[in-house]
C-alpha cells in the first residue's frame, strides 16, 4: 500500500504534537492535572484559601487569599516542588505567592444538570473557524499532512490556545 505524502517512517503522536502545539503545552497540561489534585497536595483547608495559576521560569505561581494563607504555603514550597516533580514531573525550583482573590474552582458536574448548562459550557470553549484555517494553513505549508489531518491538529491548537490564553 502506497503512503500517501510521507517520507521516512512513521512518527509517533507525540512528535507530531510537539512539532505543532505551543512549546509550554506539555507544562500547562500537567499543571491543570495538579490544579485539580491541589487539595492531596496543600491539604484540605490550604486547598480553599489557595490556587495554583501558572508556571514560569520553573517557578509555580500560587494565589492565596491573604498573606497569613501565603506565608503557610510558602513554607510548604518544598514539599509543593517535590509532590509536582514525583507525580507529574514538573521541576519547581520555588513557590511564589500572590495575593489575590481566588479563580474559581470548578465543580464536579452534578446529574441532571440543565441542559442549557451545557449548551452554555461547551459553546464556551467553542474554536474560532479563522484561527482553524489560520494554522491548517500554516500546518499544510510546514508540513505534508494530508487535508483532513492538519485541520485536525489545527483545530486541537487553537481550543489549546483558546483554553490557556497562551
């Protein structure tokens, strides 16, 4: 069977994705993981009082309610660092605090839900089309994906940048 437009052998998902997603994708996916384990790793009274919000220059960014909240998990910034890097491998060197109000977290959904709920979540994260055919295109010229496969990982670029805001 003829391979269509490709030379060598065939690469793995993971080349792929990294050739086409944003370089931090990777950091940012495993730190939504820790957001939502946030309360196993600061505790459950820290985990209302405090957030984790980004990672930059291998420093975890924390917002914290006040600055009592924020000197507790100051102190706790090594135990913080190990419990990303053993379960996620995320090397923190330290945890910086800020304080401010608090993102909201979210909640698990509960059954029977509206459906406009829903309606309401999803059309939230909905893609533009312009940025779909601005990195299809971009995708094509770079690369020899077939049509169908490049709008496909156009498509997941541009819900990753609209989720991140990256």
């Amino acid at each position: 069977m003829k391979q269509r437009g490709r030379e060598g052998k065939i690469q793995p998902v993971e080349v792929l994705l990294e050739r086409v997603m944003p370089p931090r994708y990777s950091v940012m996916e495993k730190l939504e993981e820790a957001k939502l384990a946030w309360e196993s790793i600061v505790g459950p009274i820290l985990y209302k009082q405090s957030a984790p919000l980004d990672i930059e220059n291998n420093d975890i960014i924390v917002a914290a309610e006040n600055s009592l909240v924020g000197s507790r998990v100051a102190m706790m910034g090594g135990n913080i660092a190990r419990a990303l890097a053993e379960r996620w491998g995320l090397e923190v060197a330290k945890v910086r605090v800020v304080v401010r109000r608090l993102p909201l977290k979210e909640l698990p959904r509960k059954k029977g839900a509206s459906a406009l709920q829903a309606t309401n979540q999803a059309s939230a994260l909905r893609v533009r089309e312009e940025d779909v055919k601005e990195f299809s295109s971009r995708c094509l010229e770079n690369t020899d994906f077939p049509q169908d496969a490049a709008e496909s990982l156009a498509r997941l670029r541009a819900f990753f940048i609209k989720r991140f805001k990256k």
